[in-house]
C-alpha cells in the first residue's frame, strides 16, 4: 500500500508510491549531450561577447580576467523602473512589474560546471548572489528575493553557458506565505524552528542523510516530492540568508560541489533545478523560519494528478534515495 508522507515543515503532503517504487539505480539515465567546447563563437556569455562588460551590475575579480559577473537579463521579466502601486479593475487588481531580474554567469568557461569547478570559485559565485541579494534589498519595492539555478533544458535552461538567475519581486507568492505561516504555527506550538527540529531528527535518524560538514547538513526529506530531492540546511539557526557568515559561505561552496557530483556521477549528469529558499523582507529576522537550499533532479513528469491535487506522486524511498546517493563513488 502508498504511504501518504506530510513535510512537517511546509504541511504539504506527498504519496510515497511503495507498490510502484523503483530502485534508486533505475533512474540512471544515458549522459545527455551537453556542449562540451570552452569557448563558444555566438554565445552571448562567452568572453568577447561586448554586452558583457557594459552591462554588468557585478565583476570578479575584474574585467581584464573575469571569473564570475551578473548582469540584467535580456528579456528580464520585471523592471526597474515604475512604482508598485496596485491597481483595481472591478474586482481585480494588477500592478506594475517592478523588480529585477540578472544573470549570474557563473564561469568564463561555456563547458564548466559545479562538478568541476574549485571550491573558491563556487564561493565566488555564492558571494555574487549575496551581493546581488544586498543591492536588490536595498530597494524599499522589493519584497523578496529569489535565488535560482536551472540546469539543462529539462529544468527550464535555454542557455547551455553555466549561469544561475536572481529575481527580485515587489510581492510574496502565496506559498512562501504559506510557507513562513507554517513555521510561525509550528514555533507557536513547540517554542522551537521546525526547521531545527527537522534537522535534530535527521540526524538521529541518520537513514535521510546524504552528506554534512561543519556548517550544513543535506538530506532527503522524509516526505519528499519527487526522487532524489535533497535540502541543504545551515546547522546554525539563521531565517535569512543575507546573513550568512564567511565560513559558512566556505563550507555552503563544499555542500553544493558534493551534492551536485553526487547527482553527476550516481545519477549520470541530470537536469536539475536548486534553489535558496529564504524568507521576503518584512520576515527575515522572524525566528521560525531558516534559511535553506532546495535541490531537485528532474527525473519525473508531473501529470494530471499533481495538476489536479497539488501533491506529487513520488515512486521512490527517500530512505533508498540518500543510501544510494551516500555511496555514489565521486573521484578525486
């Protein structure tokens, strides 16, 4: 029989499909065909591309030898310009799409990647997103910003050059509203984070953890939505990763290089999407909430069920996922 599985922090319920379960290893998958040259003539990510260095927003180290840069996104989806006045329409309302929306090229290299990558260069970038994250913060119209990156073209990518997204919105979806009213529900009841509890768990536990180092801990969640999700959670308690210190940025850089090779050797290169998950303005010194890292391999298809329901339907173990994940053999 299914197991129906609710993730204690978000009350959002999953079907573990235990009669149709696979093992973790039939998600292998032939590696796909990624573009596997340095440079490439015509991408506009690629050094030489002018648009580059006249419209960044940020550079390092410098423009004489770049390694990472964010600049606004050609066919950004918000603007920096206008007021976020609402506006009534009978019984709608629309307002303007203020905000910001940058492309974090993360590499001059059109072929690199995390997996490849060393851990002070993935600090650079991770140090890019916090500067980026500031700027938009400092903007009294944003409310939240949202950190992402998309992986191949079954994530959403439609650029193969390594890059990650920065998207700064003037209001909060409602499920991350959801979301923080949750924790705050949890923190009511108990006194404590769900999130540190969750974390206290699985650590006890043990059979959910892929990985952890001084600052971070990455599990497969209990109830977890689709094969192979793994959260990275701060071992100190922190709603907001704006906050986040120098030697958690280190061993942040380390966490993510590992998971990402993991899922690149064990599961041969996915699709994939992460995301950091951390709360919007008016909620970043809430102490319910923490901060976290969301990763997802795209090895399923949601269907009409999850259309219609809003629960997904996941047909592996996450127990089996993380022992699977532990063992990938990742060379040195």
């Amino acid at each position: 029989m299914s197991e129906l599985r609710q993730n204690v922090a978000t009350k959002e319920w999953y079907v573990i499909a235990v009669e149709r379960a696979k093992r973790p290893e039939d998600f292998r998958r032939e590696k796909p065909l990624r573009d596997d040259r340095e440079f490439v003539s015509g991408c506009p990510f690629c050094p030489g591309g002018e648009e580059l260095l006249q419209k960044y927003t940020y550079i390092h180290p410098g423009e004489e030898n770049w390694q990472v840069l964010s600049l606004p996104n050609k066919y950004s989806a918000f603007s920096p310009v206008g007021d976020r006045g609402r506006i009534a329409q009978g019984i709608y309302r629309k307002m303007n799409g203020v905000g910001v929306h940058e492309v974090v090229v993360e590499s001059r290299k059109h072929n690199d990647h995390f997996v490849r990558m060393p851990h002070q260069h993935i600090e650079q970038i991770i140090k890019t997103y916090l500067n980026r994250f500031h700027f938009c913060m400092q903007d009294e119209r944003i409310e939240m910003v949202t950190i992402f990156k998309n992986y191949g073209p079954g994530a959403g990518s439609s650029q193969c050059h390594p890059h990650s997204q920065i998207i700064a919105t003037p209001i909060v979806p409602t499920h991350i509203r959801f979301r923080l009213e949750s924790a705050k529900r949890y923190f009511d009841d108990t006194g404590n984070c769900v999130y540190c509890d969750m974390l206290e768990e699985e650590e006890k536990d043990k059979v959910r953890i892929v990985s952890y180092n001084d600052s971070f801990t990455a599990f497969c969640p209990y109830a977890s939505g689709a094969p192979f999700e793994v959260w990275i959670v701060p071992k100190r308690h922190n709603p907001d990763f704006g906050t986040i210190e120098e030697y958690e940025i280190k061993d942040m850089a380390k966490m993510l290089k590992d998971i990402l090779q993991r899922y690149y050797y064990g599961l041969e290169d996915p699709d994939f999407n992460f995301a950091i998950r951390t709360p919007p303005r008016d909620e970043s010194n809430d102490r319910s909430f923490h901060w976290y890292i969301k990763l997802l391999p795209k090895l399923t298809r949601i269907a009409g069920f999850e259309m219609a329901t809003g629960m997904f339907i996941n047909v592996t173990l996450p127990e089996q996922n993380a022992e699977f994940l532990r063992k990938v053999s990742i060379p040195v």
